[in-house]
C-alpha cells in the first residue's frame, strides 16, 4: 500500500518460510531470521494464511507446472490493475523465502518457455530481499537488496563496498528516527515504503516489527 503513493501497484508471493514446509525456500538464512520471520507478522497470524502460504509452497515443488500458470495468471491480472489505476506494476516473489528465481526456468508441461519469470515480463519491475552470497548476474529487471544478519558483518561490508544495498533492521521504535549512518555508511528509512530499487545505495534502515521486537540473537542491531 506504502508503493501506491509513489504510483507503484506491488504484487506480493508469500511461501511457507525455511523448511516450515518440509522443502527448504531460505537456504541462506541465519538462525537469527529464522527466529523472528515475519511469516509471523500482520496477517500471518491468521490460520488461514497459514494455509494458503503452506499449499503454495507445497504447488511450487509438487506441481511446477499448476504453480507458474497461476503466477503468470496472476502477474497479468497485476499489470492490467495498475494499468486501470495508470500505476506501474512491480512483483516481489520471495516475500517469506529466498529462491534463486533468476535460476529457476519456467517450465509448464514440460515447455521451457523462459530461462525465469522476470523474461516473460520485461515490463514488470521484479524485486527481493536476499542473504545468499552469489546472486549476482540478475535480469534487467530484477532487483535484489541483501539482507543483514547476526552471521557477522564480513558479509555485508563486502555487498555494501560492491555497491549493493544492504538491509539492516534496527531496534529503533515505531515513529522514531532511524540512525543516519551505520558503519559510515548513509542510512535510507526503509519503512516509507518497500520500493527498495528506487533506494540509493548503501544501508536501508528497517524497524523491529512482528516477533523481531523480542529478538535476543543480534539479528536485530540495536542502538
């Protein structure tokens, strides 16, 4: 809703977090994010959700094919919303996951039709949160900021000295204001909205929200 207000109309794949599902969709992740996911936030405390999340997951590896007709399905019914609204369409497919999409081939009956959904729609700005370490050679229109973790700070110093963004979630409160630089590196507030790809480089600057208010592990950096 926060991307609508700078005329960006943002479709949202939420999948069964880590191996919650019996397949594992976060291999980079840390114990730290694991603990603290927001798969537990908002309306992912509703069973309901819970249920939609986890037979998705369970569609993707079962049934590939059932899986990318209904996200081509899906992704066409985003791009003739924003059109009626005359907005820009943009997709974010690891909400609650971390899949290498710029790998993964569609592939629908056995009928490779692309190398990775961002190819069947070059006009749809793709975008995710990442902790893997080599996701680097992305299509033109897939966007990807990696994710801080208690892991340890080698990793993010060597995405933000490449010109990566970086995601770090502070302890700071609702309604107070964000450091303005970590590490010497400038702070952007990443919680006025979600549009990560239109963020400078450097740091991004997210509030504690849902189970991370109560993390104890260092993946929440506190001030």
């Amino acid at each position: 809703v926060k991307g609508e207000t700078s005329g960006v109309v943002t479709g949202v794949v939420f999948l069964t977090p880590a191996d919650g599902s019996g397949y594992e969709v976060c291999a980079g992740r840390s114990p730290g994010c694991t603990e603290v996911c927001l798969n537990g936030a908002g309306r992912g405390v509703f069973e309901s959700v819970k249920t939609a999340r986890l037979n998705r997951t369970l569609l993707f590896f079962q049934n590939p094919s059932a899986y990318f007709e209904q996200l081509i399905s899906e992704t066409k019914r985003l791009i003739r919303k924003a059109d009626r609204q005359s907005m820009v369409p943009a997709m974010r497919l690891n909400g609650t996951s971390d899949l290498p999409w710029e790998r993964i081939p569609v592939v629908i009956n056995g009928q490779r039709l692309s190398d990775n959904i961002m190819s069947l729609f070059p006009d749809v700005q793709f975008y995710d949160y990442t902790k893997h370490q080599n996701r680097w050679n992305l299509p033109a229109n897939y966007d990807l900021t990696f994710s801080h973790s208690e892991k340890g700070f080698a990793p993010t110093i060597r995405n933000l000295r490449a010109g990566r963004r970086v995601a770090v979630v502070f302890d700071t409160k609702k309604g107070q204001p964000l450091p303005t630089t970590w590490r010497g590196y400038p702070v952007t507030d990443g919680d006025v909205t979600d549009l990560r790809y239109l963020d400078p480089t450097g740091v991004v600057g997210l509030r504690a929200k849902g189970p991370a208010k109560k993390d104890e592990s260092g993946f929440v950096v506190r001030i």
